[in-house]
C-alpha cells in the first residue's frame, strides 16, 4: 500500500509543493503563512492541507497580494465588477 494512486487527491502539500501549485517560490508561501493569510499544520515541517489552499483561494480570489501588510483588491476586478 506504499503506491501512490495518481487518481488520489492528497490531504497535505509540503510548502514546496504547495509553492509549486501557486507558481511561486517557497519564500513566498513562507510569507503567506506568517502573515496569517494562508493556514498550515505542522507535521515535522509545515504542511498545507487541501482544505486551508483551497478556502485561500476561494477568500483571495481577486485580491492583489503582492504586500501582504496592504491587501487589496485588483483595480481591473474593481471596475469589472462595478466597484
């Protein structure tokens, strides 16, 4: 049972992998999580579950998290949704 089934969603992303479904870097992810913005467990190193990478997309969907002190919303989001 030590074969991973490619049809089996994980549960946890280590922060590389999670970096790597973002495309950014680990740096980055680091960030999100001191910052409080993205949620994570620690299991020896932190990990990300599906769950909490999901609620993070779905909650900043449309937010410009380039600093994350000054979260926004995108300027073409704003005007596309008639904000």
């Amino acid at each position: 049972m030590n074969k991973k089934s490619d049809n089996v969603l994980d549960l946890v992303y280590t922060v590389s992998e999670t970096a790597e479904i973002l495309k950014v870097n680990k740096n980055t992810v680091y960030d999100l999580i001191d910052s409080g913005v993205l949620k994570c467990i620690k299991l020896g190193n932190k990990k990300i579950t599906t769950k909490s990478l999901t609620e993070f997309l779905d909650t900043y969907d449309g937010y410009d998290l380039s600093d994350l002190t000054d979260i926004k919303l995108l300027h073409q989001y704003q005007q596309s949704c008639g904000k």
